[in-house]
C-alpha cells in the first residue's frame, strides 16, 4: 500500500513563505467575515406577527368556552321559560337560536375580529 505522504512525480512543490501569507490572508478575511455575520444574526428581526401572552391552545380553549357558555345559558333559559311560561318547545328553541348568535358575537368579540362594545355615556 502507498504511503500517502509520498508523492510521485515532479509536480510537487514545497510550502514557502508567499502560500503562507496568502492562506494567513484568507483565513483574516473569513474570520471577518464569521464575525460580521454573527453580528446580523445577533440583532432581532422585526415580527410581523402580533404576540400574544397566551399560547395557542389557550386561546383555543378561551374561544371555544365563549362560544359554548352563549349555547348553553341560551339552552337553560330557554328550557326555564318553556318549563314555567308552558310553551313546552318553543321557548327552547328561540332561546337556543338566540344563545347561538350569543355565542357568536362573543367569539367574534374574544377573537378581536369585531370591536367590543362600547356603553354610551351621554347624558
């Protein structure tokens, strides 16, 4: 097997002073270079993304509780009045419509997608 240090031929040329300037000279020039792109990865890139404290999952959670409690107290004061007031499925079914759209609004509302409600304080 050959060594691979030796090397046949006439080709081979011997370091000298000039190779090791010029690789000292590269070596400067791409150790500049490193720092100077550390230095642009350092600095924060502008977000063009709201944050938020809340995780993903959470707002999931919040939404979904926003939409169901409007459903459900749409559904129990529905089911109040037909109990009460005789209207046996009416009263459930205007009042669950009306829940759902409850639900909605404050889906929306939480969401951010409509403004909240202002109260007028003229008097």
């Amino acid at each position: 097997m050959a060594d691979p240090r030796e090397r046949s031929g006439d080709n081979e040329r011997k370091p000298d002073s000039a190779d090791d300037a010029d690789l000292s000279a590269r070596l400067k020039s791409l150790d500049a270079r490193i720092s100077q792109a550390s230095v642009h990865r350092a600095e924060p890139e502008p977000r063009s993304r709201q944050t938020s404290d809340t995780s993903a999952m959470g707002q999931a959670f919040r939404l979904s509780a926003e939409f169901v409690a409007g459903v459900v107290a749409g559904g129990v004061i529905g089911w109040l009045v037909d109990y009460f007031a005789g209207t046996s499925p009416w009263g459930l079914i205007v009042c669950l419509i009306l829940g759902f759209c409850a639900g909605m609004l404050n889906l929306m509302r939480a969401a951010g997608l409509v403004k909240p409600a202002k109260y007028d304080d003229k008097r």
